[in-house]
C-alpha cells in the first residue's frame, strides 16, 4: 500500500521529468561533470604512481602509507562529517538567525581542533599504524622503514581532509555542488607533477628496478612531500568558494548548549558504521599484502587490488555519488516535512537513473575487464597488468548492490538515523572479512586477491537485502519495490547477452593480434562497441522506461546544440 504524503507536508510527489527531476539532473549534472574530471585525473595519478613504484613491495609500502590518512579520518570524524552534519546543516539554515553560520563556524573550528590533536597522535603512532594495517611490510626491515617515513607525510593530510569535507557540506547546504567534486583535481594535478618529478630524476619502475632497499631518502621525501602538497591545496581552493556565498570563517569556542551535543550522538553510530567498515577493508588490507608476497608475482597485491578498485568505482562516484550529495539535502527537508512519500520518490528515482549506466558497466567491467587494464596499466609490464585485469572483472558485477546500498542508505540518514546503517554494515563487514579469509586460505596465493575483490561485491548484495528490508519498514511497507526490481531485471537482461557477445568479440581479437597496447585498444573497440549495441538493442526490446528517458534526453539536447549551431 503506498504511503500517502500528509496534507500539510507542503510537498507533493513530483512525476518523473517534474521541477525537482530537472533540479536534480542541473546539480548532478555539475557534480558529475567534476567527479568525472577528478576521477580521470585521480586514475592518471595512480598509472603515474604505479609507473615510478610498480606493483610489487615498494608500490604496496606506499599504498599502506596513503591509505592510512584516509582510514584514520574516516574511523575518527570523517564519517560523521559526510552523512551526519548535512542534514544538520540543512536544519540550522531553516532555524538559525543568520542562515546557520554561527553554527557552521562553531562545526568547523571544533573539526580543525579534532583533527589537529588526531593528527598529532597519529605522526606519532605512525609505526604502530603501519603495523596494523600489514604485518607483511612490518617484518621486512627496509619496507618498514620507507612505509613509515612515507605514512609520517602522508597522516598530516587527515586535517586537510577534514576541512575539504566540512567546507565542501557547507556549500552543500546552501545549494553550491560543484567546489567539493572539482577541486580534487588540483590534489591529483599536484601529485601527478611530483611523482613525474621522481619518473625524470630517478627513471620508471621497469628501467630502475627501484625496490624498497634502493629507493634513495631525497626520492622518499619527495614522494611523501608532494603527497601532503596536494591535500594542502585541494583544502585551500575551497575558500574562494565560501566567500561567494558570503560565508565568513570565525573561530567559534562557544560548543556547549548550542547544538553540537546532539550532532556528535548522532555521529556516535556514523563512527561505529565505519570502525565495522573499515575493520573489514583492514582484514583485506593485511590478507592481500601477505597473499602478494607469498604468490611471487606482480599484480597480485594489495596495490593491484586498490588500483582494480579505483577504476571499478569510478562509475559509483561518477553517477551515484554526485546525484545522492545533490539529492540529500532535499531528502533531508523531506523527511522533516514528514513526507515519506517524498523520500521514497526520490530514492526510487535515483535507483531507477543509476541504474541505467551501472548495470551495463558492471558487466562491461566482467566482459572487458583484461583488455581494459592490459591497456592502461601497460607501463608496469603484462604480468601486472594482466593480475589486476582478473581482480576487475571479480570486482564487476559487485558494482550493483554497492551503488544500490548507497543509496538506500542516504534514505537513513535523511531521517538521521545512524544507528540502522551502522548494524547493517557490521553485516556487510562480517561477510566481507570472512570470505576473504576463505579466499585466503582456499584459493591458490596468485588468485586470493582476485577472490577478496569478488567477496567484497557479495558482502553488499547481502547489505542490500537487510538495508532494504529496514527502509521499506520506515516509510510504511512502501519502497516502490516492484518498479525498482522491474528495472533492474529488465537492464540486467539486456547486458547479460551484451557482455556475452562483447566479451567473445574481445576474446577474439586479442587472441588474434595479442595483448599488447594495439590488441587491448582493438579489442576494446570492437568488444566495447559491440557489447553496447546489444545492450540498446536489447533494452529498448525490453521497454526500460528509464533508458528510453535517458535517450530521449540526449538526443533532445544534441538535437537543441544542432539548431543552436545552425542558428549562429
């Protein structure tokens, strides 16, 4: 039965293609168009970064090192600070004497304080650190010892990350999209430029054959320095921004009794959400280095698998992720509107639009996937290339319940709920640790990794299923479920028979010109193009409603650049 808006919500269900649909389409549109830039750019820092360092031990000391910044914010205030603080934001401009800036301003000096002692402890505790997260890297005196100078740089980018995020929610709140998925590009711009540097002075990973033994401290220094660089700058471009909205910092000290009490409760779950989380991305972290090592071979890590990981979740950050950051705020006035319809209206719709490009990349990614990464990561030899294609197309299909758990879970947060989101990731992470300790201990050490990486797609469809459940409950036992599944099984059977033809068409081409950068390149085109004809063919045989909105809008867009043209 569906839910019905109460009469006095003051917002009414809008039909697909309404104000707030195109409303949401303008910010996604300029979010994704930044996402899409910066996740280019952060993908051509990270060919750079495995061009200078490989993939092997020193390539994985320098992953440990700069994944450490990132787990740490998130396991302290990052993830509060992501899914807590908009919709508190949102309710302090509605309330608030002066659009909520006093209470902006009293968020982000107690954030900069926060992170300021974190990052002092964490310098500190750096070794320690580098211990948690590999026991293979700490028991190898020379990679311990790059992997602690490169973390002791890297830690201090936890501040920079803090404030990016609390003035990026900022702009967020009051309706400016764009800064927080833009300026990304100048921290990817900046380490890209320092790690060319190390390329022009101390030559590729495949000339030097530089390992965590010969790697000389100027190099290291150089590496961690730029790495912190970057953060500095990302943090900094944000000013200009705020100043447009008029926003001015202040230091406040003023915490108490004025509303940050009942945020940071609030931000108690978000915390224990992403401690179970990232108790599971340790458990991989650990088993995937260890499993690295012990296979003799390149490509079998843990820098293939977060190297894999970045290109699988591109699409996630692209599409997802900016329509969900432009869509919270108004799921936020939503849900204290008191207008579950609303809520589930949206959340519906941003499944339903997802949808259309994640499914058929998902299975692009387990069709394409060997040619794909044969061709990109070419300048660290075939044998690593070749591993972290196989991890890829493991990753593949995994992509669906991920960006679906995403969104389902911003309904949560909507209402500010923290609670239900961190009991179904303790799920998520229990099934994911488990199965890559499985993967572990079964499988052969050169394709534990690849295991981890289809475990992790398996750990969220069961998310999914649980998150689901609890979300149809909150809005009254209505989630539009049957269009939503309609949808999702109407595009997963057009791109089963896409892939599979895509795929052979692949195949075919590579076997016969080889895999090299022309046979990748070939047999991408020809199995991408492929793989994507079938897949209009078979979606429009099969009625995908949102498909056919999806191209009924690209065609009336060229259609109007066409007459602009034609005008001028």
């Amino acid at each position: 039965m569906a839910v019905k808006s109460p009469p006095d919500a003051g917002r009414t269900p809008a039909p697909d293609g309404g104000g707030r649909a195109s409303g949401l389409a303008r910010a996604g549109a300029v979010m994704a168009a930044g996402t899409l830039f910066s996740r280019l750019t952060g993908f051509a820092r990270s060919l750079v970064i495995s061009a200078a360092l490989g993939t092997a031990v020193l390539g994985d000391t320098y992953t440990v090192a700069s994944t450490l910044p990132t787990m740490m914010y998130i396991l302290t205030v990052g993830g509060g600070l992501n899914s807590v603080f908009v919709p508190q934001l949102v309710r302090a401009m509605k309330q608030d004497e002066g659009g909520g800036e006093a209470y902006a301003n009293r968020l982000l000096t107690l954030v900069m304080v926060t992170l300021g002692a974190i990052v002092a402890v964490a310098v500190l505790a750096a070794p320690l650190l580098v211990r948690l997260m590999s026991n293979t890297i700490t028991q190898d005196e020379a990679a311990n010892s790059v992997a602690v100078v490169f973390a002791r740089y890297c830690l201090p980018t936890i501040f920079f990350m803090g404030l990016h995020v609390v003035m990026g929610q900022i702009l967020n709140a009051r309706g400016r999209f764009g800064a927080m998925m833009w300026t990304p590009v100048l921290n990817n711009v900046v380490v890209i430029a320092t790690f060319g540097a190390f390329i022009w002075v101390y030559g590729a990973y495949r000339e030097s054959g530089v390992s965590v033994g010969t790697i000389p401290p100027e190099g290291v220094r150089l590496l961690g320095a730029g790495t912190l660089l970057g953060l500095v700058v990302q943090a900094l471009a944000m000013i200009p921004y705020l100043r447009e909205t008029g926003f001015r910092f202040r230091p406040r000290f003023d915490w108490k009794g004025q509303g940050l009490g009942r945020t940071v409760r609030l931000a108690k779950w978000t915390v224990l959400f992403v401690l179970a989380n990232q108790a599971g991305a340790t458990v991989v972290t650990q088993l995937a280095t260890a499993a690295g090592e012990a296979s003799g071979k390149e490509g079998a890590g843990f820098t293939a698998y977060t190297n894999a990981q970045l290109i699988w979740g591109m699409p996630q950050a692209i599409i997802t992720v900016s329509v969900m950051a432009a869509v919270l705020p108004r799921l936020s006035r939503a849900a204290q509107d008191g207008d579950p319809g609303a809520v589930r209206d949206d959340i519906s719709r941003a499944l339903r639009t997802s949808a259309v490009a994640i499914v058929p990349v998902a299975f692009a990614f387990l069709a394409l996937g060997l040619p794909m990464s044969l061709l990109l990561f070419s300048g660290v030899g075939p044998e690593a290339a070749r591993g972290m294609g196989f991890i890829l197309m493991a990753f593949g299909l995994g992509l669906v319940p991920y960006s679906v758990q995403y969104v389902v879970l911003r309904g949560f947060y909507a209402y500010e709920d923290t609670r239900t989101p961190f009991l179904n990731t303790l799920a998520v992470a229990g099934v994911n640790g488990a199965a890559a300790v499985a993967c572990y201990l079964l499988l052969p050490a050169a394709w534990a990794v690849a295991g981890m990486a289809a475990s992790y797609g398996l750990a969220y469809a069961v998310g999914v299923g649980i998150a689901w459940k609890r979300l149809r409950d909150r809005l009254g036992g209505d989630l539009d479920g049957p269009r939503v599944v309609r949808t999702y099984a109407r595009l997963c059977a057009a791109a089963v028979p896409a892939a599979l033809v895509g795929g052979t068409a692949a195949f075919a081409v590579t076997h016969g010109l080889g895999d090299g950068v022309l046979g990748s390149v070939t047999a991408l085109a020809v199995g991408g193009s492929v793989l994507l004809g079938v897949f209009v063919v078979m979606a429009k045989r099969l009625r995908v409603e949102e498909f056919d909105a999806l191209a009924g809008l690209v065609r009336g867009r060229l259609g109007g650049a066409r007459s602009g043209a034609a005008v001028r």
